[in-house]
C-alpha cells in the first residue's frame, strides 16, 4: 500500500503577510486620501493656504511612504 505523498503547498505568503500587505495599502490609500482636495470654488482665485498645506505637503507623503515600507515588509516576512 502506498503512501499518500504530502504535498507542500506553493503559496509564497502565509496569513500574516497578506494581512501585512492590507494595512500597506489601507496607508497608501490613507495617504492619498489626505492628499486629494483643495479645489476653489472660484477658478480665478488661489487658496495658497489649501493647496500648501501641512495635510498635503507633510503628512499625505510621510503616510504614503510608511504603506510603502510597510509593503515591503510584507514581501520579506517569512510565513
């Protein structure tokens, strides 16, 4: 009678990275997010306040880029 052969499962990421991969792109998501607005309500006029502000200039990226690093980390995490 033979064995049954154990197969190894070719799934490259385990249950952790993919939830690693989530939060990572709910950053970048967030990030873009932060960064959209800023439209005038009057084409002739512009707000410098809104479109320079800290949200747009500072935050959205510094966001952006830790679902970045993020995702990295992800793709390295051993399962």
């Amino acid at each position: 009678m033979r064995q049954k052969e154990k197969t190894k499962s070719l799934d490259f990421f385990g249950k952790s990275n993919y939830t690693w991969m989530l939060i990572g792109a709910a950053f970048i998501v967030l990030g873009m997010f932060l960064m959209s607005g800023g439209k005038s309500a009057d084409p002739n006029v512009f707000n410098e306040s809104e479109v320079y502000s800290f949200r747009r200039i500072t935050l959205a990226p510094i966001v952006i880029i830790a679902g970045f690093i993020i995702e990295i980390y992800a793709i390295f995490k051993k399962s």
